[in-house]
C-alpha cells in the first residue's frame, strides 16, 4: 500500500484538550521540557500528565488529594488472572 503523496497529514501541533491559555501553553512546554530533563527514567507521557493535573487543581485540592491518601489504598480492580472456561450464549434479541 502506498501513501505517498496522500491525503493523509499528520498533527504536530499540541491539541488544546485542558483549554490552557497561550501564556500557560508557553509555560508548559519549558516545564516539561525541564521536568523530562531532569526525570529521564520517568516516562514523558506520564510527566505530561502530571503536570496537566497539577495545574488545573487548585493547591488547596491537591493537599486534600494528599491528606487523603486515596493513591495509596489498594486497587480493587481485578489484576490479571486466567479464564477457565467461558460460555457464549446467543441472544435472542438478534443484537450480537
């Protein structure tokens, strides 16, 4: 299959998804750029996400988040596991 010369483009400009204003946006790429300098073993998605949260929360919320400890409790999610059997039924309804 060849796409050269297609239709197809790519973005690479940053899409605006917290609605940062332009200073902000400034501000963000030098912090992320430092922070992913600084943290090289850390994932720059992660850091990217970290940062985003930190900065659409007021200080007051993320101490509340922090005095609160819920990050630290265990997840209640299923991790893992193995299927012993599975059973497909047909439904009537006609909708699978």
């Amino acid at each position: 299959m060849d796409l050269s010369g297609s239709d197809l483009t790519r973005n690479h400009k940053y899409i605006n998804d917290c609605s940062f204003s332009e200073f902000e946006l400034i501000k963000r790429k030098n912090d992320l750029k430092q922070l992913i300098e600084l943290y090289p073993h850390l994932c720059p998605s992660m850091i990217e996400a970290a940062w985003n949260f930190t900065n659409m929360h007021t200080e007051e919320e993320l101490q509340a988040i922090i005095k609160s400890k819920d990050f630290e409790k265990p997840s209640t999610k299923q991790m893992g596991g193995v299927f012993k059997a599975v059973t497909i039924e047909k439904n009537n309804d006609n909708n699978i």
